[in-house]
C-alpha cells in the first residue's frame, strides 16, 4: 500500500505495495555534536541583522558599483554650446577616468577575474576612446594600450563572460579607435571578421527594443531621431542606459531630457555614472530573493512585506522600471504571486516565445532562467502564457547545460538543480545550496559586469551561516528527543529499521526548518514514523490477523493486557501509537486552549481502517476504477495525517471550524494526491511485474486495455498532478483564506517532499546517494569556513 513518501527512499520492496526504508550502508552516528565551524554569537547576529535593516530602509536608495564603461561613453558627449564639438560636456567623468585606472592599466570591475577578461577589455577601450577624443592623460593612454595588447585574445574567447552586446559594440570602438589614430593590437583580418559578424546579428535581429539598447554600437548609421522619438524613457534616458543615451548626445544631439538625465546621474553618484539606472525595483526585488533563498528572511518579514506591497503598487500602475525589463518584470511576477498579490500572467506575454527575448546576447542566461522560475508559478488552468514561456525556457536552459555554454559555474549549478527540481526543492536544502553557492563578491553583467552591495555582502554571508549553525544544532537535539522517543516506545524491537526515524525527522527538517517550528518537526516525525511502522505491518511483516487486530485496538483506543494483543508486534506497534497520540494530543490541547484528542484519535482511526481496507481489496483481487482507487488511497499515503498533527504546533490557535473546512479538506485531497500519484509514477517499473497491486499507473493500463505504453501512462498521471499541484498553489497564495498562511504553507511544503525523494533518482538510479548527502549536509556536517 506504500502509505508515505519516505518508502521509495530505498527500494527493498513489500510482497504488496510498496517498498521499506533500509540504509544499511549507511551510519548514523550516535552521538551528535552542535556544529562549531562558525561559533554563534548572538551580538554579531544582532549586528547582522541591523546593518541588513539599514539597507533596506535606506529610503529606496540603491547602491551599485561605478561603470568605467558608461562613464567613459558619457565623458565622449561634446559640450552643446561650443561649436566643433571640440570641449567635453561632462570633463568630471574624464577625472573620474584618470583617477580610477586600474593597476595593470585596465578599466573595470574586477581587474585580474579570469573570467572577465573581455568585460575589461570593453571597458578599457571605451575609457581610451575618451581620453584620446580630448586629448587628455596620455600616461594612462599607453598603460590601457599595454593592456589591450596583453588580453587581446580574450576579444574572441568564448568562454569569457560577454557583455551584453559586446559582438556589437567593440569591433564598433575599435572602428571608432582607427579614426581616432589609436593604433590597437588588432589586425586587419580579425576586424574584418569581427565586423561581418556584427553586420550579420545587427541585421538578422528583429527586436528593435534590442538594437535600441546597445544602439552605440551601430554609430551614425542607427536612427537615432526616431529612438529618442519612440523609446525615450519618462526619466529622459534610453533604456535606462547612460552610454545608449550619451551615444544619442553624441550622433544626434538628443534632447533636454537625455542631457538632463545625465547631469542628474553625475549629481548623485559623485561623477561616474552606473551601468544601469534607475534599478531601485529590481535591486530590492534581489534583495528579497537573496534573503529567502538564504532561509533568513523570519528576521525581516515587516522589511519584505514593505518591497512587496511597494512592488505591488507600482505593478498596478504599469511602472515603467519594472515591465520596460524583462528581468524585473519576470522576478516581480515570480515573488508577488508567492506573496498572494494579485499578479497577471498576461504581462508576461511580450516573453511567451524565445524570439523576443534572447538574441544579441542581450538577454543571458540568467534573464531566462527568472522567466523559467516565474512560469513555474501557475495556479489557474488556463495560463497558456506560463505554459508557453515554461516550455521555451525549460528547452533553451536544457541545451545550454548539454552544450556547457553557461561559463557562469555556479549559475550552471543552479540552473541544473532548479530544472531537476522544478517542484521539490525543499526548503532548507535550497536554502543549504544557496548557502554554498552565495558570493559576497557576486556581479550582474549588463554591458558591463556590476555589483550591488545591497545583495551581495558580508553580513548576509555571516548572518546565514550562523543561522544554519543555529538550526542544525536545533535539528541534532531534536533527533536526540525522537532517538529516545523511538527507543522507549521499544520501535527498536520491530523489524523496521532505525533509519525510518532519520529520514522521517530530515524530511520534516527540511520542508519547514525555521527554529520556531521545533514542536510540530516532532510530532510530524512521530507521527510519519508511527504510519510507517504501521504500514510495515498491513503490508510486510503482519498476518492479515494481525492487521485486524490492530484495527480493532485503534478503534476501541483502550489499553489491554499483554495476552490480549495476540502478538508482541502488535502489542509495541498500539502502544506507541497509543502513548504518543495521547501525549501529542495532551501537548497541542495546552497550545491550542482546547482539547483535540478526539480528533486526533478519529484521523488514527480513518487511516488504519483504509490500510485495511486496502489490504481486503488486494486479497479478494477487487477491480476498481482510478477514481475509486484515489477516492481513499489519498489517505493511506499518510500526509493528511502528519499535517493535520503538525499544524497544531506552529503557534496558531485553530478553531475546529477552521481544521474541518472545505478548504482545510481540499488542501489535504490535493497534497495527498500529489504524494500519492508521485509514489506510484516512482514505483511502477518496479511493480509492473508484480500481480495484485493497487497502483495508479497499472489502472490506467487496465483501463486502457493495456494498449498504452507507460511513457503514455506516466504523461496522463503527471497532467493529473499539475492539476493538483496547481489547487494547492492557488488556495495557498490566495489571501483571505480561512486558514493562516503559515498553516497553508506546511501543506504546500508537504507536497514536495515526494517529488524531492524521486526527483533524486529514476528506475534506474537509487535515490540513496544524493538524499544520505543532503541529510549528512543538513544534519550532520558542520559548515566549511569561507
């Protein structure tokens, strides 16, 4: 009958159903010790988190590094009121140049990365154009020229990171450079080569918002009346872009606007200029990512609810900074629909095919790849944009993994896992994985790579850290409690093995890990490992006499004497089920200021009677339906039950009118269906051989006449699931339920945890290897030091 998600962690199958949990390569340790890598000090913490507060509050305001390349295009804009355009409008940026010239004579972000190599060489090149243009600091001509000879060959390397557009603009500088008489190191053939294959993108591109962007690579020869006609931002710039629009300046004398936005940029950022401005919507929006993805956004839920009400505002007005860019718009979509705002996926139907987003190189990867998590998001039946976008980018990202063309490491990582896990990643392991792969010294690459402090710094690093300390050490005395728990309920004697209980309280762990969630980890891993055990018994180590003996204890709920059990098994396994329940019953009655022991003996009582109810059926070889057979096995998969117990301990007060609900109900068929359905699409190659057994995928062969291969079979089960999955999102996010959100998300949580265990691994593959890593990480191994 397979009653949970944690019996296909091994594959050591039952003569009827399902298969039982066995590690028996693997220790455990004994005795568990509190991480120490990083010592918890509750002063650095506080620290921590008020220097991450004054980010955020600092009145919208964003920090972003300086771009030696727009600096360098805004310097180029001749001042308008001499004839001859022979004075710069802005010579702060010239004394900005001079002053910031790197030591191995480059310009840009992070001189000596080895993978931005090409991202200086556009930077460096830009700067000497405005120098040589004015005729200004000739030590620092020939030291940029030094370097440009030295690195030359990242110009074509095509595992450098590339600048948005760099096949555009360079071989355009470097014809601007000739012009100039700046000799480069550059030989005639190589540019020849270079401007065809700038002429052949500019040309096959049929997005003119692309070629707009990056429109100084075009030169005189781009229309540059009509841009700052049709595309001129409300705050005076072309696409927030101080180089596009210090180009329009330079070839067509722009506008007011265009010079107003420039002097405003010089104003606020101390004569440079950034890649990109305004980014104040989006930076905030990364922020809020970056926190949730590190698990430590409990120490700043007023922060994020004020970004994403702010977000939410300027959604509904059509702000021009977050739907002029697809990135922003794809994240803000993402995050506000998660929040339960109501968020359209009609905005994102500019982005439902591939052609309008990725060409030029000026959208990457990562721009897709936000496109791709924001169409994962579809709670309604009819959102044939998600579906349209979710198809293209799950394709594109797919063969950008295969080619190995994401130079980006650690986004090729997560780009793999996300794409592996588009549905289960459980919380705490994300947060775990983001942990690893978090840089403080992270950049963005627009034309120019960039760095936002707001989202990558120390102290997110720091305060991340000693928050998982925190909860593994919280987690390993946990375990502790329900090690001492499983040996006084005398679990040990049974057949099932301990690992049941490891793997029981590391999947709680991990689906809903925050600290203030200790009591309900406990009484969801007491009560997963309860129906486990019970399980075993109606479906392995039991006679059918034994099954219906221990019905009729669980529904009598009395203690008896040890000869009236009939058996030692079934005398330990109502015992523990007995003591605990009662204990969890007597615990959440003190919590929830009333008594729920009736309704928790009542849910004992519904499963064990479908455990038996299953277990008559596949003796007597009963022919049933799909529907017939979801209409209870949904209860037997075990999640209604650990749910139910668990939410009692989250530290809200539930009403019995809030716990009986249609929605409370309808959450509990939809998640059970969900773990049921993926429990039988993992276990059916392996029981396919097998006569008798109940399992979704055999009925739906039946049905069918046994003509549809299981390929056929799996595709009609998985549009089942999203159309569960879909149910839970939906009632999830929705606000003005009748239960909290907090409850609701323990349900949606829940519902990953099967497809987290077969995600890990196929019919081929035993999941064993990569889950034992992820609890040994999550429980066990103590943070490396960084």
């Amino acid at each position: 009958m397979t009653s949970l998600w944690l019996k296909p962690v091994v594959f050591a199958f039952s003569h009827h159903h399902g298969f039982r949990l066995t590690f028996a390569s693997h220790k455990f340790p004994t005795r568990l010790r509190c991480s120490s890598t990083l010592n918890h000090n509750s002063t650095s913490l506080q620290e921590s988190i008020g220097r991450i507060r004054e980010r955020i509050a600092d009145n919208g305001k964003v920090e972003i590094s300086p771009s030696a390349y727009d600096t360098a295009w805004v310097a180029m804009v001749p001042h308008r009121e001499y004839s001859g355009g022979d004075k710069p409008c802005f010579p702060e940026c010239l004394d900005w140049i001079i002053r910031n010239q790197n030591p191995d004579g480059s310009w840009g972000l992070d001189p000596g990365h080895p993978y931005l190599v090409k991202d200086s060489l556009s930077c460096t090149l830009a700067c000497l154009l405005a120098l040589k243009k004015w005729n200004f600091g000739h030590e620092q001509l020939h030291k940029g020229l030094e370097f440009i000879r030295a690195n030359s060959w990242a110009a074509t390397d095509k595992d450098q990171f590339s600048p948005v557009g760099f096949d555009v603009i360079f071989p355009t500088m470097i014809n601007y450079a000739n012009q100039l008489d700046l000799v480069l190191p550059f030989d005639r053939d190589l540019l020849d080569s270079m401007i065809l294959n700038r002429d052949s993108q500019i040309k096959s591109e049929g997005n003119p918002n692309l070629l707009g962007y990056i429109a100084e690579g075009i030169g005189e020869s781009f229309n540059w009346n009509d841009v700052v006609l049709t595309k001129q931002r409300s705050n005076g710039s072309l696409f927030n872009s101080p180089a596009t629009t210090a180009a329009a300046l330079i070839h067509s004398q722009g506008n007011n606007k265009c010079f107003q936005y420039l002097q405003s940029l010089l104003k606020s950022f101390n004569n440079f200029v950034p890649t990109i401005h305004p980014l104040n919507v989006y930076t905030r929006l990364c922020l809020v990512d970056t926190i949730q993805a590190l698990g430590i956004e409990r120490h700043f839920e007023s922060e994020i609810d004020t970004i994403l009400e702010e977000t939410y505002r300027l959604w509904q007005q059509k702000e021009e900074e977050i739907f002029a860019d697809v990135t922003c718009c794809a994240v803000a979509f993402r995050l506000l629909r998660i929040k339960g705002f109501e968020a359209s996926s009609d905005e994102l139907a500019p982005y439902a095919e591939q052609d309008h987003v990725v060409s030029l190189k000026t959208n990457g990867v990562r721009t897709v790849f936000e496109l791709y998590r924001a169409s994962q998001i579809r709670i309604y039946e009819d959102e044939k944009i998600l579906e349209a976008v979710s198809n293209w980018t799950t394709k594109y990202l797919k063969q950008q993994l295969l080619g190995k063309t994401i130079p980006d490491k650690k986004l090729h990582k997560q780009v793999e896992y996300e794409l592996k896990n588009s549905h289960g990643v459980l919380d705490r392991i994300r947060n775990k994985r983001s942990l690893d792969l978090y840089d403080v010294d992270g950049y963005q690459i627009m034309k120019t790579a960039y760095r936002c402090p707001a989202v990558y710094n120390e102290d997110y690093l720091v305060l991340s850290s000693q928050d998982f300390n925190s909860c593994q050490a919280l987690n390993q005395k946990e375990l502790q409690q329900l090690e001492r728990w499983y040996t006084d309920c005398r679990l040990d004697q049974l057949n099932s093995r301990r690992d049941v209980l490891h793997i029981s309280h590391f999947l709680t762990a991990a689906a809903f890990g925050d600290p203030r969630l200790s009591d309900a980890r406990l009484s969801s891993t007491k009560t997963l490992v309860l129906v486990t055990c019970v399980d075993d018994l109606f479906d392995v180590h039991g006679s059918r006499e034994e099954s219906q003996k221990f019905l009729q204890l669980i529904q009598e709920w009395k203690e008896k004497p040890a000869v009236e059990y009939g058996s030692k098994q079934v005398e330990i396994l109502f015992t523990a089920v007995y003591n605990t329940v009662n204990d969890l019953a007597e615990k959440a009655s003190l919590q929830q200021g009333r008594c729920v022991k009736q309704f928790f003996i009542g849910m004992w009582v519904e499963i064990v009677t479908i455990f038996m109810k299953e277990l008559n059926m596949w003796h007597e070889g009963a022919a049933i339906t799909l529907d017939e057979y979801l209409s209870f096995s949904w209860v037997t998969i075990g999640s209604r039950i650990c749910v139910l117990t668990a939410i009692h301990f989250i530290g809200i007060k539930l009403s019995d009118e809030m716990v009986l609900s249609s929605e409370c109900t309808d959450l509990c068929i939809h998640v059970s269906t969900i773990d049921r359905l993926f429990n039988d699409v993992g276990t059916f190659q392996r029981e396919k051989d097998e006569d008798g057994k109940l399992n979704a995928i055999s009925l739906l062969k039946e049905a069918g006449g046994n003509k549809d291969d299981g390929a056929v079979i799996i595709a009609k089960i998985t549009e089942i699931v999203e159309y569960h999955r879909r149910k839970v999102l939906r009632i999830v996010y929705e606000r003005g339920t009748v239960l909290p959100r907090k409850c609701k998300d323990v349900f949606l949580n829940t519902s990953k945890i099967t497809q987290y265990v077969y995600s890990c691994g196929d019919e081929f593959t035993s999941p064993q290897e990569e889950i034992m890593n992820d609890l040994k990480s999550l429980i066990y191994r103590p943070l490396k030091n960084r």
